[in-house]
C-alpha cells in the first residue's frame, strides 16, 4: 500500500481536470492546519480537518455543494485507512450520519458514491464485536453494511463493484470472537439470497441484469469468508435451477458462485449435496463452441472434482477413465481458449482423482487405462493440441512416478519416434517429457525403449545422443547399478575409440568420443540422488573407480565430486523429512524409508576415510581455482565420518603442515616480484597454503579434545607477516569454529586468550588478511562477556581506520563490525579501561552504553593525521545512520555542530568524509534539529560547491537538493550566499521545467514513470544514503515501444509437409511429425549469380548486366570504347606528379602552384559556355598561402584580408 503522503503528493499536482477541485480542499485543509500551529500533517490532523468541513457540503436535508462534497469524501476516503482504529470507532455515528445523505441520495454521481463506499469499509473494518452486536433495525455497523449490500445491486457498474467489494473486504475482517465467521455474515448471505430469490420469480429466464448482479452480490459474499452452513441447501438449489437457464452471461455467474463455494473448506451439508452440485454442473454443459461460457463451466468441473476426491477419493478414482474421455474431446476445438481450459482442468483431474494407494498398491489396471487415454491424445486427431497434451502427459508422469514403468511405455515410444523426425517443430517440447519420463520411470527403462545406439549400432537405428543431456537434467531416485553396467562401459568405449587415434592431431570424431565421455559422466550425479539400491550397489569396486576418475580424468573431477556429495545430502534430506500423521511420507522420502537412509549413511561413513584421503590428495593436486567442489565434497563426508576418524586425519594433516612451516623460507619482496613475472598463471600454491585450507575445512567438526592444537597452529600463523595468503587463511579458522556447537563452547572458554592473542597480532596484520581478521574480531564480539568489554577499545582505532581500506569487502566488514560493537555495548556491561592496551592501570571503568561508544569513536576526531579524522568521521556517519533514534538529542546536535565545524577545514580528505555525514544529517535527522543548524550548514557547504576535484561540486549540488526537497526551496535559499544564488535557482527552474513536463504530458504515463523506481544498486540503505544521487525529480524516460503484429494466423489450419515423388502415408506414426499446424515455408532458390564483366587489362567494367548486355550500357556511362586505354593512365600521373600537383613544403604544409599552364587552354576553352570569364577581373590561382591576403571564402563566408592588393579598412 503506497503512503498517505505519497498519495497527497500526486494530488497536489494534479494531472487531471476533476483532481483540480481536490487538490483546492486539501491546500486549504493544509492552510487550516498550518493556523492551528501544526507542526506535522498526521492522518489524524487530516480526519478531524476533514470531518469538521463535512457537515458544509452534506447536510442531513441533503448534499449542499457537490463539487465540495465530492473533494471532501474523497479526501476522507485516503484519509481513514491511515487513522488510529479507535479514533474511527469513536466517530462512527458522526461520519455515518454525514454520509447518509450522500448514500441514500438517488441524485449522488458516482464518483461521490465511490468515495463514500470507501469511507465505510474503512469504518466497518475496524469496529470490534460490541459494536457488531447492534441490531440491524439501531444506527449501527450492520446497518451500514445493509446499505453496501443494496449499493451492491445499483445500476452503475462502478458504484455496484466497488459496493460489492467493500463487502468482500469487511466480511474478510472479522473482529476477534469465539466463532470463525462474521458476525454479520449470516445476514449478509440472508439478504443476498433473499434478492437472489426474488428476482428469480420476477424474471424467471428473461435477459434482465438484475438477477446477474443479485448473484454476483452473492459470490462477494461467498468469496469473503465462505458461505454460511445453514443457508448453504437454500443457496444450492436457487442456483442449480437458475443453472439451466439459456442465457449464457447468468449461467456464467452461477458458475462463478459454485467455484467460490467448492473453493472452501468443504462443511458436512455441502460434502452430502457435492455429488448432485457435480452432476447438475455436468448437465448443464454449454455448446462447444462457446469459448466464453465453455471455460468456466470447466473450471467449475474440476473443483467440483476435486473437492469431491477429498470425500470419496476411491469413487472419483472410478470415474475418472469417463471423466478424461468426456473432457479430452474438447481438446479438437479449434479455439485456443477452449483448448487451454481443458488441459488445466484434465491437470487438475490427474492430480487429485488419482489416490496415492493407486500408486502404492499393486493394481495398474486403472493407471493402464488412464495411460492408454493419454496416449490416445497423440493421434492426428488431437495434432492441434500436442502442446496441452505434453502438458497433461507430463502432469500424468510426476503423478504416477515410479508406477509410470511399464504403464506409459506406450507413450515414451511415440515421443521417441517424433523426436528422431527431423521434420518435428516441437522437439523442446518432446526434450521435456522424456525429461519427465526418465524422472519417473527411470533410465533404465526408458533407455530400454529408447536406446542411445552409441557404443555399437544396430542395423537401421540411429543413435540418439541427444538423450544424454536429458538424462543429465532429470535422472533421479533411480538404481546406481545401471550406472555400472550400461554407462561407465560405454564410457570405456569411447576412451578406447579415443586411444586407438594415438598421438595424431585430434579429429572430429576424437572430440565427439570425449564429449560423450563427459556427458556420460555428467549423469552420474543424478544416479547418486537418493539411489534405491545403494548399498547394493556401492562396493569396494565402485569406491576404486571413482577414486581412478578423480586422479586421472582431471575434467570429470567435478562430476565425480559433485555426485559424491548428493550421495550424503540426499539421504540426509531423507532422515529429515517429518512424519505425516506418525507415518512416512514414502513419496516425500522417495521410495526409501529412513532406516533405509540411515543404512545407506553408515555405508558412506564406512568408506569416509578412504574417500577422505583420496579428496585431500586431489585437493593438493588441483589449481586453486578448481578447488572449491572439492572442499565442499570433503565437508560433505567429514559430517559423517566418526569422530576418532576425524581427529586421526586432523592429526595428520597438522604434522604435515608443521613440517612445511618449518621448511618454508619466507621469500624477500624482490623474490616475490620475479616470480610473478616468471611463474606461469597456473602455478600450484605452496603445501602450506593446501594444508591450512584443510585444517580450515576441518575445524568445525573437530571434537573438544583436538582444538588444542589447532588454536596452537592459529596463533603460529597469524603472525607470519611474510606470508599474507597463509595469515588469512588463519583468521579464518575462527569464524569457522563458530559454525559447530563445541567450536564456540571452546571460543567462550578462550575468550581472554583469543583476545590478547588477537590484540598482540594487529602490527604483524597485513592488508590481504585484513577482511578475514575483522571477521575473526567480529566473531569474538560475539562471544566475550558484558563483564569485561575491554576489547571493544582495544580494537576499536583498527576497525574505524578499516573503514578507508581500498579493498571494499573489507570496509564492509568494517562498517558492520561498528555496529556490531554498538549493538554490544547497547546492551549493557562494564568496560575495564585498565586492560585496554596503553591505558594506565588505575583507569576507572566506564559503564557500556551508546553514549560511551559514540564517545569512544569521537576520540578519533583529535588524531594527529587527516586520515585518521577522515575515518573517524566515516565510523560516526555509519553508527549515526544506524542508531540515530536512540540517541538522546544532546548527543546529535553537539556532533552536527562539530562537522559543521570541520567543513571549514583546508584538508579534502576531511571534507569529503564530513559531507558524506551532512548528507546523512540531511536525509535522516529530525527537521526540527536540522532547520536552526542550516544558517551555518550551507554557506560552509557552498564554499566547497566551487571545488571540481573528489566530485566536490556534484555532491554539494546534490545535498542542495535534498535540502530543498525536505526543508523547502524558501527555508534553504534564505542562507545561500549571494554570490551562489545561481546554483540554486538552477535546481529550482530544472524542478519546475520537469513538473510542466509531466504535467503537459499523459496523466497515465506520468503516474506510470513515478511509480516505476530504478533498480536498487546499492548492498545496503547507509550506502544508498551516502553514495546515492538518484533524485525524485529525475529525467522521465520514455522508452519508444516498437509496433506489434496485428495479424493473427487462423486458427484449425493444418498443413502436410510431403515430398514431391512420394505421397505421405497417413497410416504410418512417424507421419505425425510431417503434419504442421504452422505453414511450411517453402525453401528460397538462390538466384545465378552473374560474373563481373573485365576488359582485357583485367579491370573491371561497369554499365551492363553481363557480356551480352554491354552494348548499349558503354554509351550511358560516358566509356568510348575507341578510347585509347593509356589516357587515363596518363591523366592519373599527371594529377600527382605533374607541375600542379599538390606539394608539401617545408614543415609538412601543403603547397599549390599558381603559376599558369599555357598549355591547359583547352580546358578553359571547353568550359567557355557553361561559365563565361568576366573581364577585367585578373584570373589568379588562389593557394592556401595567396589567400591569407585575399578576400578568401571560408565557411561561407567571405573574409576580408590583411594583404595584398585588397588591404583596406574593415
């Protein structure tokens, strides 16, 4: 729901001509307000304003002045939405009498109605059980819903819809009573039904609008809340005999009433009359052809339907083969619409009619015929409809699941076939429901009927990788042992295939072999996800092949470890399903009971220690960059390998990193910079950085016994200064303990070591580690007491310079780690000044509190260098944002005052931190804090609107306004220099330019460009705060929208695509694929193309279409074929060598000759008729150095000259 203010807004500037009177109430509303003293426009100052000049414009003998009765309601009807509840029920009987006159006035225009309407929702919505208690025939809330409930069958189609869904809305709202219904809902069903009724009898089967709206009066009320038990066989049988009605627009309102009545939670009265509803509902079935009234009676089948399998699931199985064949003839209709309803209502059908005792029982006879119905629909009979029929066929295989093999196999086969036809149009679509069937049935079986004919083809069977990828994407809940025995030899095929090539350059087919190779292997992920016979299937043998892939076949590692992976998570998933009733849910767990999951866990957790050992050493062999499904493979395993495992590995893996530590020699910086420009970009990290990226892995799920040592090695690494990756990879051994329950038992218990080991090691932190170590310290704020908060202090000057890192991850981290400490010591506690680090010993301790922190932080304003101030500055803008409402006023004006000072500092470093806390000021604090401060504030901020570097001037420009948008442009050009009063008239004439803009412009539009915001760029409000400059006023952008299509292809066309000697067979299958319901287009005929013509040099001739042609084009193009050949040369290297060709001189410039060639007579001779010589005028060459001193013509101008024979005045 957009905001009140957010709604005056657009009134204030209207868009429209009837906005134009309200937007004159509210001006004078806000005038009186603004006499009264207000210093803030509540929406209680807006109602009482509003009530009080109500009684102006209605009177109890009537409505005095309409145009000011229909602004005022108008307003009233923003307004109440927003008001206190109990304000409303206090004024109840006021407003309901002033709007009486406007309710039951028979001359009242719409628009005043609506408004009404609106008010008294927003009034009966709130009103309590008391009040709903007053009898009908009393001024009371029943009475006023009787009034809705009449203005819920006026004339006026916007009157009566909004009337009718105020009810809806009131009905929705029921007050808190023991009784799950509204307490007015009896007598809302009683006097829609009575008008239902009445004018049933009065008009019988006659076209008349009234009857439609009674009834639909009567689906606002059964939609709100369901319709009462009591009242529910009168309302049944009223609409099962207006049901049989001719007119097609009230059956489509009956319909719409039983789909809102079926549509709740069935009672006892509607479960003993749903059987007769459903069958009245199939009776009165419409014509065919209706595409109007067809796809509502449908919609109202299928609920009934599904309301009646919840009652009788085993009759509704039984008559669901009927159902299907009485539903799927309508999918021959050549309406889209007719088409479309039908597949959602036979989705419906299969959905819910089908039991899960269907399933799991071993009966198929019912699910055969159900199938063999569905694939009826594959017929040329149903070729229009293909893509519902995929629809419902793929509804049909995640309903049946595993029962779907054999029953669908049928299906699969013609799938198949069409899909191989290269004719097809819908192979996407075919792609998708063998995707299903695979889900459901499995590969195995659909491979079965579909093979792929990779490794050795049979005669006439082509093969079908394009399976591979499917089975990649749907394959699940399946038998692993197919895996071993159908794939991994095929795998084996095709490495031999590529092997036999030898060392030759690959081919082609080479690079196919290893593409089917991976696609093979990329499947076997989906095998692992929750395999039905794994403990079958997963033997020593299966351990040592994937154990081969991984250290050999580096490009199938991923796969491997991937598979691996879901082979836990999805058991685990399995254990953590809850019970159904204390049964199992066998469709949720997928085939596998719990027991069985829990088997198949301590199968893996046997092999967890050799997988283990064979993970870290592919981990240490592998680049870092390919390395992170590794480490989420090894997590995976370490979960459910037992304890003693893991401390013996973690064991292991410490000696092993000790004894590098010990050998690794730190290189110098000029070691560290050659082998950057010497080692290759794939270089393998050092052993330590491998086997501290395993400690980190293993930490969290490290017994309470083996943290010992690994707090021994943390506290070791964190100091090798000379080593940044290894440091950062130590600082993340704390935020890792964090994750498991006896990791933070042990942090609490080390709490004062961790600390001072933390503190002792901020000189030997490096820039790489720094976002990791204030991870760690952010953890370790978390867990140190509120008895001792030294280490708040002790740490705080490292986050606050943390805020000015380049690394942005890392000034993040040290942002949220300042409010991490704020919201410690707002907590509460006691800071022990005597620990913290430089601190003298008799230092009295501070009580925790915001105060104190924000006194801490503002320590920093006093450092000695700018870049200390600048930061702390930062770290008080960001707590300020934060906590802002809980701090005392004393507080904030005094820091407001002192940034106010530092804006007049000479230092950019300073100033541009303390702009970034001005314009949080400026957003967020209170007007009345602000408003004194800005006779200072500004004209400190416009000495910097002149500065251009740091953005300087686009920031000030900016906070400018924001200032104005928020203040006002009055309250903040009243302190603006004189000298920069151009700045700000500037916004103010760009603001107007754009409010006409949106004015002149569509009203529609407008309200659609306000409404459409940009897109959020920012991780978090304070960075939209500082860095955001995105403005209310901005730019409209109106996007130039292309024009559609208006032709529409008719629908019912199908097309045969044949080959010209051979008929098509109609009777064969594969035909299917060959009948289109789209036009073929027919294939373009490339045109010959006609060889340039050349003359005997070589060169090319223009003119003529070919040589044949040439004759009479020679002429047209000025070519004399008489012509000597070697003029034109001759004519070419006279242009640039010849004695007036262009030169270059001296310094590169060029140079003309303007001397006269005797022998060019000729061509002045020839131009003798088009352009006579004047005479007396002395002919002259004019060259770029002659017309410095000449009347020379530039840019078409002509320009007198300093020289020459034309000096003269100018």
């Amino acid at each position: 729901m957009a905001s009140l203010e957010g709604k005056l807004a657009r009134i204030r500037v209207p868009n429209q001509q009837n906005q134009k009177q309200v937007a004159v109430v509210l001006s004078a509303v806000e005038d009186i307000l603004r006499d009264q003293g207000a210093s803030e426009f509540t929406p209680t100052a807006y109602f009482a304003a509003l009530l009080s000049l109500l009684p102006q414009a209605i009177s109890p003998a009537g409505i005095a002045d309409k145009e000011l009765a229909g602004s005022i309601v108008y307003l009233l009807d923003l307004v109440t939405p927003f008001t206190p509840a109990p304000l409303l029920r206090s004024k109840f009987h006021q407003i309901l009498v002033n709007l009486a006159p406007a309710l039951t006035n028979a001359e009242a225009e719409p628009p005043l109605l609506r408004s009404s309407v609106g008010c008294l929702e927003s009034l009966l919505v709130v009103q309590d059980a008391v009040a709903w208690a007053i009898p009908q025939s009393e001024i009371g809330p029943k009475a006023a819903l009787a009034g809705l409930l009449k203005l819920g069958l006026d004339e006026r189609p916007k009157v009566r819809k909004r009337a009718q869904e105020a009810v809806t809305k009131v009905l929705q709202n029921s007050p808190p009573t023991p009784s799950l219904d509204h307490p007015a809902s009896d007598m809302c069903a009683m006097m829609a039904l009575q008008s239902v009724i009445n004018l049933a009898k009065t008009i019988g089967d006659k076209n008349d609008p009234r009857l439609i709206h009674a009834i639909q009066l009567t689906n606002a009320v059964a939609t709100a809340g369901g319709w009462p038990s009591k009242r529910m066989e009168e309302l049944v049988d009223v609409l099962l005999k207006i049901s049989r009605s001719s007119n097609q627009y009230l059956s489509m309102a009956v319909f719409s009433v039983f789909e809102a009545i079926l549509s709740t939670d069935i009672d006892e009265f509607t479960s003993a009359k749903l059987p007769r509803i459903i069958e009245a509902i199939s009776e009165s079935r419409p014509s065919q052809n209706d595409s109007q009234l067809f796809p509502p009676w449908l919609a109202v089948l299928a609920r009934g339907y599904e309301a009646f399998s919840t009652l009788e699931p085993e009759m509704a199985y039984e008559k669901l083969p009927a159902l299907f064949d009485m539903v799927s003839q309508f999918l021959e209709s050549s309406s889209h619409e007719i088409r479309s309803s039908a597949a959602q209502c036979l989705l419906v059908l299969v959905t819910n009619c089908i039991p899960d005792e269907a399933i799991l029982g071993e009966s198929t006879e019912g699910l055969k015929t159900i199938a063999q119905r569905t694939g009826n629909l594959l017929s040329v009979r149903f070729q229009g409809a293909w893509a519902e029929v995929f629809t419902v066929i793929n509804c049909l295989f995640d309903k049946l699941q595993w029962k779907a093999d054999p029953v669908m196999g049928d299906i699969v086969a013609i799938i198949g076939q069409l899909r191989a036809n290269e004719g097809f149009q819908g192979k996407k679509e075919a792609d998708e429901v063998l995707g299903h069937a695979i889900r459901a049935m499995g590969p195995e079986a659909v491979l079965n009927i579909l093979p792929l004919n990779l490794g050795v083809p049979k005669a006439g069977q082509t093969g079908r990788a394009w399976l591979l990828p499917i089975l990649r994407d749907y394959t699940q809940n399946t038998k692993l042992s197919h895996f071993m025995s159908e794939m991994v030899p095929l795998s084996e095929l095709m490495f031999q295939r590529i092997l036999e090539q030898g060392d030759a350059e690959k081919t082609v087919e080479g690079k196919i072999f290893e593409t089917i190779i991976q696609q093979i292997w990329s499947i076997l992920p989906g095998y692992c996800n929750a395999p039905i016979d794994l403990t079958e299937s997963f033997d020593q043998s299966f351990a040592e092949l994937l154990a081969n892939v991984l250290y050999k076949q580096v490009e199938l590692r991923s796969d491997v470890c991937k598979a691996l992976q879901i082979l836990v998570k999805s058991n685990e998933e399995i254990i953590e399903v809850e019970l159904v009733d204390g049964q199992e849910d066998l469709f949720e767990q997928r085939r596998i009971t719990k027991d069985q999951a829990r088997k198949n866990i301590q199968l893996l957790s046997n092999f967890s220690g050799n997988l283990l050992a064979v993970l870290f050493n592919v981990y240490s062999q592998t680049l870092p960059k390919s390395r992170s499904y590794i480490l989420r493979c090894i997590d995976a395993y370490l979960r459910i390998t037992a304890p003693g495992e893991i401390v013996a590995t973690f064991a292991r893996v410490t000696s092993m990193l000790e004894g590098s530590l010990a050998e690794s020699i730190a290189p110098t910086q000029a070691e560290r910079e050659r082998q950057k420009k010497t080692a290759p970009v794939d270089n393998m990290p050092p052993m330590a950085h491998t086997l501290m990226d395993l400690v980190i892995t293993i930490s969290p799920y490290l017994p309470s016994e083996g943290y010992d040592q690994l707090l021994v090695i943390f506290t070791a690494v964190i100091n090798k200064k000379d080593d940044p990756q290894l440091q950062k990879k130590a600082y993340k051994v704390i935020s890792r303990m964090t994750e498991s329950v006896s990791g933070r038992r042990v942090l609490l218990g080390r709490v004062d070591e961790l600390q001072k080991v933390l503190l002792d090691s901020a000189e030997t932190a490096t820039a790489p580690a720094r976002r990791d170590r204030l991870d760690a310290i952010a953890n370790m704020i978390d867990c140190i007491p509120s008895s001792d908060l030294h280490f708040i202090p002790s740490v705080l000057s490292e986050v606050v310079i943390s805020t000015k890192e380049i690394n942005e991850r890392a000034r993040t981290q040290a942002f949220d780690l300042l409010v991490a400490m704020a919201e410690k010591m707002k907590l509460g506690g006691t800071v022990i000044n005597s620990k913290v680090p430089g601190m003298p010993a008799n230092t009295p301790s501070a009580t925790a509190s915001l105060e104190e922190y924000f006194t801490m932080v503002s320590a920093g304003l006093a450092g000695s260098t700018p870049h200390m101030i600048s930061a702390s500055i930062t770290a008080l803008t960001r707590i300020l944002f934060e906590f802002k409402d809980d701090l005392p006023m004393e507080l904030v004006n005094e820091m407001v005052t002192t940034m106010d000072l530092f804006l007049t500092s000479k230092n950019r470093e300073i100033v541009r931190s303390v702009l970034g806390f001005v314009k949080v000021c400026i957003i967020s604090l209170p007007e009345e804090m602000m408003i004194p401060k800005l006779s200072t504030l500004i004209p400190n901020l416009m000495v910097w609107s002149h500065e251009h570097k740091s953005h300087f001037k686009a920031k000030v420009k900016h906070m400018i306004e924001r200032a104005i948008r928020r203040f006002g442009y009055d309250m903040v050009e009243r302190y603006v220099p004189e000298e920069d009063k151009k700045l700000v008239i500037n916004i103010r004439k760009t603001r107007d330019r754009k409010k006409r803009q949106k004015k002149d412009g569509n009203g529609e539009e407008a309200d659609e460009g306000r409404s459409q915001k940009k897109p959020n760029h920012f991780a978090s409000e304070f960075e939209e705060a500082i860095y955001g400059s995105e403005s209310e006023d901005g730019s409209d952008q109106s996007d130039a929208e292309g024009g559609k299509g208006s032709g529409k292809r008719e629908k019912g066309q199908r097309y045969i695509m044949e080959d010209e000697d051979e008929p098509l067979d109609l009777l064969d299958k594969k035909s299917l694929a060959n009948i289109s319901s789209t036009k073929p287009q027919k294939a373009r005929v490339a045109k010959p193309k006609t060889k340039a013509r050349t003359n005997e040099d070589g060169k090319l001739m223009l003119g003529g279409d070919s040589d044949d042609e040439a004759g009479g084009n020679d002429d047209d193009m000025g070519i004399d074929e008489n012509q000597d050949i070697g003029a034109a040369v001759s004519a070419y290297v006279q242009a640039i060598s010849g004695r007036n060709a262009v030169q270059r001189g001296r310094g590169g410039r060029l140079k003309f000759s303007n001397k006269k060639n005797l022998k060019d007579d000729d061509g002045d001779d020839d131009m003798g008729d088009a352009a006579p010589k004047k005479t007396g005028a002395p002919q002259r060459n004019l060259s770029r150095r002659d017309s410095r001193g000449s009347g020379a013509v530039r840019g078409g101008r002509v320009q007198k000259g300093r020289g020459g024979n034309n000096r003269g005045r100018r």
